[in-house]
C-alpha cells in the first residue's frame, strides 16, 4: 500500500514544481495571442505543440525558480509546503527534471513550431529563471517592476507560434501584462507582508512601507487603464472589448482606491483575487471581439 501511495504522491511533488495554476494563466495568455494573431483560425498543430512546448519551458523555469528559492519558501508560511522547502524533492533531480522539461519544449517549438518561438520562448526562460529569480528579486525592491517583462512575455510567444513574427499588436498585450504584473503582485505583498519580512526578499512593502506601496499600486492601476485602452485605439479590437476593459478596469481601480483610502489586509487579499479574474476575462473578451471584429459572428 505504501508503494501504491508513494508513485501519485512523487508526481505530485514534481508537478507542484511547476506552479501549474500560475503556468495555467501564462499558457492561456499565449493561446490568447495564438488566436489573435490571425483573422482566420490558426493551424491547430502549431496551437497544440506551440501550447505544449511554452508550457513545458515555463514549468521548468518555475522549477529553477522554486531551486533557487528554497531556503526562502521555507521561512514563508504561504510556500513552506513546496517539496523543496520540505526537502522532499532533492537538488540534482529538480535540476534534472526541469532540464528534460526544458529540453523536451525547446524541441517541441524549434521543430514543430518554428524556431523564433524557441528562441523566445529560451529567451523568457532565461529570463525569469536566472535574471528575475537569481539576480534582481533578491537585490532590488523594484524587482517585479524590472523582471515582469519574463512574465509579461506569453501573449507575444503565442503570437510568433502562428504568424513566425512579432508585430505591435503583440507588444501591445505584453505591455498590458507588464503594467498589470506590479499591481497584482504588491497586492499580495501587503497582505504578505509579515512573510516576506521572514523571507529577507527586499519587497516594497518592506522596504519603502505601506504607504509608498498604496501609491505605486494606485498609480500603476490607473496606467494600466489607459494601456488597456489601446487594443482599441490601434484598431485591433472593438466595442466589446472596449466596454469590457473600462469596466474591469473601473473595479480594479476601486479596489486599488480602497487599499490607498482605507488599506485592510481583506481589502489587499480581495485585489489581489480580482487582479488574477479582470486579466482572464480582458484577454478572453479581446478573443471574442477579435472574431466579431474580423468574422462577424
């Protein structure tokens, strides 16, 4: 019985590596940018290995990440149950899985998709992996702003998957991405914040005080309203989708007006939530518009 037990339990560790509900978010960003990056719908097989070869890169860059942060996580209640933290998983088998991820996907996309995919996708594994996790979290309060581009990167990879090219129009939802990422993380950290004073990571909550963080959320959220608007104003979507991003982008800046106003942890724990729903239903909303716009359905 134990040995039945062990097997489900070792994959389960390792698929815990890969952080997959945030993988689930970045993976669906890319499909987003499949779709949109043609009126017509995209060739199937680039969208089912261009899906299967991004997830498996950044599930190996979240395995680095999760090596590199162990000793951190393990301070923090909310990650001291990750298998590395617990000392589950050891050193050379996180390095050795994240590697066969990391190569299976790199292969995937060069020769079932297209070599630019590959090399973007290497390139936002790089740079999340080892210049976000291991060089700026750990040296600078700005780290999310600086390091958000990795994260920000998924919609522009998706679109080099089908069109083997990336134009503004993608850039354009890497920057929503980018502009959205400080908000909805610093969210986090304020409701963390006791935490991440545990784990010595220098996050704006920490370092610059609650205050400072409020204002930086508050400025950030109505930024990111305006570059919402621009999917728009470029003539890339409609009136659907500009309803939509005015009115999600009017709660979130409620929410962000409540944690300057009135700051409560529920308040920051709420945003935080809401941040993870308004970017869901932004991109899938500019799917939708995107097929009434060219397809007229």
């Amino acid at each position: 019985m134990t040995t039945l037990t062990a097997q489900p339990n070792r994959i389960a560790q390792y698929w815990a590596l890969t952080k997959p509900r945030v993988t689930q978010l970045a993976v669906f960003c890319a499909v987003i940018g499949m779709f949109l990056s043609t009126p017509d719908l995209p060739d199937w097989h680039k969208v089912i290995f261009g899906t299967v070869g991004i997830w498996l890169l950044a599930g190996a860059a979240f395995a680095i990440n999760c090596l590199v942060e162990r000793e951190i996580d393990s301070r923090m209640a909310r990650t001291a149950r990750r298998p590395l933290a617990r000392g589950e998983i050891t050193v050379p088998q996180t390095l050795v899985f994240s590697g066969v991820l990391g190569g299976l996907g790199m292969w995937v996309l060069y020769n079932l998709v297209n070599p630019l995919t590959m090399w973007l996708t290497f390139a936002t594994f790089v740079g999340y992996a080892i210049i976000y996790t291991i060089i700026l979290k750990p040296a600078t309060s700005q780290n999310i702003v600086i390091g958000g581009l990795a994260g920000a990167m998924p919609p522009a990879l998706g679109w080099a998957a089908i069109a083997n090219d990336v134009p503004m129009q993608a850039w354009v939802l890497v920057m929503i991405i980018f502009i959205w990422t400080p908000p909805h993380f610093w969210a986090l950290a304020m409701y963390r914040r006791d935490d991440y004073a545990k784990s010595g990571l220098p996050m704006l909550p920490i370092t610059h005080g609650m205050d400072v963080t409020k204002l930086h959320i508050l400025m950030y959220t109505i930024a990111l309203f305006a570059v919402s608007l621009l999917p728009f104003a470029i003539g890339m979507s409609g009136l659907i989708y500009l309803a939509t991003a005015v009115v999600l982008g009017a709660i979130f800046f409620w929410y962000s007006w409540q944690i300057y106003r009135r700051y409560t942890d529920l308040i920051a724990r709420k945003a935080f939530a809401y941040s993870i729903v308004y970017l869901s239903i932004l991109f899938a909303v500019l799917l939708v518009d995107h097929y009434f716009l060219f397809r007229g359905f």
